[in-house]
C-alpha cells in the first residue's frame, strides 16, 4: 500500500464508526410527550426584547440598519442601508471632484468643497438617526400591536389598547 493512503484509511474508518454511532442513538420509534401545559397569554408571556436598546443603538450607529435588522424591522433598515449607499457614494464622487478641481486649479474648488462637507454631515446623520430609531424600537419592541383605525361618519377615528399591570 502506498503510505498516504495507510494513513488516511484508519482515519476514515475512524470517522465512519463515529458517524454510525450517532445514526444507532437515533430512535425513531419513540414519540415526545405532547406538552399539556396550557398555551401562555399576552399577560403571563414574557416582554419580547431580542437585544437591549444600548445594544441596538451602537449597533446601528457603527452600521446603520443592523440593529433594525436584529429587531426585525428590515424595511427600517433597509432604508438605512440604502441611504447609507448614497450618502458615501456621493461623498466619495465629490471628493474625487473636488480633487480634480484641485489639480486644474478651478474656481469651483470651494463649492464642491462646500457639498463634499454636506454629504459628509448627511452621512454622520444617518448613522445617528439609524442608531436612535433603533434605541426607540427596542424600547418598543414588546409594545402590543392593538392600534386600529377605522373610519367613522364624521372622520376617521383610531382606537388602542394597553394592558396595564397594577401590583
């Protein structure tokens, strides 16, 4: 036998067994109990809160979306990421600009570097506005979704409804 393939044939052996080993522990013969506890409530359920909101703030401040997407809210997030996109493709296409301007030594220089310096700013907003919406929303992520809005025959009227829990 050549030496490499002698030492590799114990080793796949090795694992096979290992892997057949865990097959046998499976029995399918044997069926869970059904739980028989009763279903929990909106009132005995625990408060849904996947991440804290200081999680989720620095979250979506360092990148703008991922705290949304981590509460589940991939439109928000979405949107975040998309202006994201913009703001640091327009702000990469100005400074590119305004170096251009630079090297021809034009008398536009100080507009595109007024609107580099916009972009720039609109860019730091949207990782602060992304980082606070996402504080916001896991502030409110157990919030109940009762609201309704119906119309009525003098304008349109909207109900809510808040359990609260006296103690």
């Amino acid at each position: 036998m050549i030496p490499s393939r002698a030492a590799t044939l114990p080793a796949v052996l090795l694992a096979a067994c290992v892997w057949a080993s865990g097959l046998l522990a499976q029995d399918t013969t044997v069926v869970p109990a059904l739980d028989t506890a009763p279903p929990a409530t909106a009132a005995t359920a625990p408060a849904f809160s996947p991440i804290s909101p200081l999680n989720a703030f620095w979250r979506s401040f360092l990148l703008p979306g991922w705290g949304q997407a981590r509460l589940n809210r991939k439109l928000t997030g979405g949107i975040f990421v998309a202006w994201e996109g913009v703001t640091l493709g327009m702000s990469l296409k100005t400074r590119h600009e305004l170096a251009y301007l630079r090297r021809t030594r034009s008398a536009r220089a100080d507009n595109k570097r007024r609107e580099h310096e916009d972009w720039i700013v609109l860019l730091a907003f949207n990782h602060l506005f992304s980082g606070l919406e996402a504080y916001v929303g896991a502030h409110l992520a157990d919030f109940p979704g009762d609201l309704r809005i119906r119309a009525l025959p003098g304008g349109v009227g909207a109900s809510v409804s808040v359990p609260i829990r006296l103690r």
